[in-house]
C-alpha cells in the first residue's frame, strides 16, 4: 500500500535532530527559563516533547487516548534530559519501522488515526517547539527549510479528519494555540507557518 507521507520517518528523524541541537545547548540556569508556551518553562517544554514520543510508542503498542492524556505530563527526563530524548526519538522511530505500523489505526486523543498520520503530526510538533525551545534560550531560531516547506505544504493533509487542528476556526484551542495576529505584506515561510501555529 502507498503511504501519503513519503520518507515520514526519515523527516521525523530530521525534526528530532534540529530538536537535539538546540537541547544540547541548554544552560543548567535556563531550565527554569520561560517559553513561548506560556504555561511552561524549558524543562517542560523539554519533557512535553519527549513524553510524547514515548506516548506515541505507547498507542502503536495498543494504548489508548486515555493513556496518552494521562501520562501527557508524567516526568520522562530523569537526571538527563538530554539522554532522555535521545532514547526517545530512537524508540519512537524504531516503533513506526515495525511491520505495518504506519498502517496500524491508532486510538489518538483527537480521534482515530494511521500511525502515519500520527508521525506526520508529531514531526510538526518536534519542528513547531523547536522553534519554541530556540527562542527561550536565545539559540538559533533558523528552521530546516526542507520540513517548513513540507509542513506548510501538507498542513491540511496532517490534521485532515481530525477535529482540532491549527487553523480550523472550530478549534478549540485547547491543544493548538490560536493563529498569530493579520500577516505583514511580506512573509517568509518560517514566519507564515509559525504564525499559522500561534507563534
């Protein structure tokens, strides 16, 4: 069966790296730092990211959206955030490399999915809080423009059929923050989609 995303878990493998670079230079006094996600400092932010990973293994092994809202915010850092994510990224990926998990239908909070399509939507969410993580520690803010190109190309493609998505105006906001305010006549990619995702 042709799948809709193609190279999906190479572009995820790209998005957990960017993610990596800008968490390996995290300061030990920055953790407390304060980010765009206003209801989280760093090592929130930091943890949301690698929890979900951890989650999305969880539904591909029978999981439900239960779990994964429970455990949304269990602590998955330990004594090494770093490490921590690392680990994460290589079992998330090697997850969906399991025979016909791409395939499988996964029990996902906002509603059933392919895991394909769940690995479109946690790559745009390692690349949108990559930004996110950039920003509260002052490291660089430039994106791959390969995965921004991707993302804003297939946007309604990621969250079709899904109830709550970025830029429906039925969403309510409760897992995407709301688009950012009218656009300047001038607009780079980056900053288009960013906007688009309440940046």
């Amino acid at each position: 069966m042709p799948y809709r995303f193609a190279d999906i878990i190479d572009r995820y493998l790209l998005a957990g790296s960017g993610f990596t670079r800008r968490l390996c230079s995290v300061r030990p006094e920055q953790w407390t730092a304060p980010t765009p996600c206003a209801e989280w400092d760093v090592r929130h932010l930091v943890n949301h990211v690698t929890r979900g990973n951890l989650n999305y293994v969880l539904l591909l092994g029978g999981g439900s959206a239960a779990d994964f809202l429970r455990l949304r915010d269990e602590d998955a850092l330990g004594a090494d955030p770093v490490d921590a994510y690392r680990r994460s990224v290589r079992e998330c990926a090697a997850a969906f490399r399991g025979p016909g998990a791409l395939q499988q239908t996964l029990d996902y909070p906002l509603g059933p999915v392919t895991g394909e399509q769940a690995l479109t939507v946690r790559t745009t969410d390692t690349v949108i809080h990559t930004w996110d993580l950039a920003r509260a520690v002052d490291g660089a803010e430039d994106l791959d423009q390969g995965l921004v190109a991707w993302i804003e190309d297939n946007l309604a493609d990621i969250y079709a059929g899904l109830p709550e998505s970025p830029t429906a105006s039925g969403t309510s906001h409760r897992f995407f923050a709301a688009p950012g305010a009218t656009p300047p006549a001038e607009e780079v990619r980056q900053s288009r989609l960013l906007r688009l995702m309440g940046r």
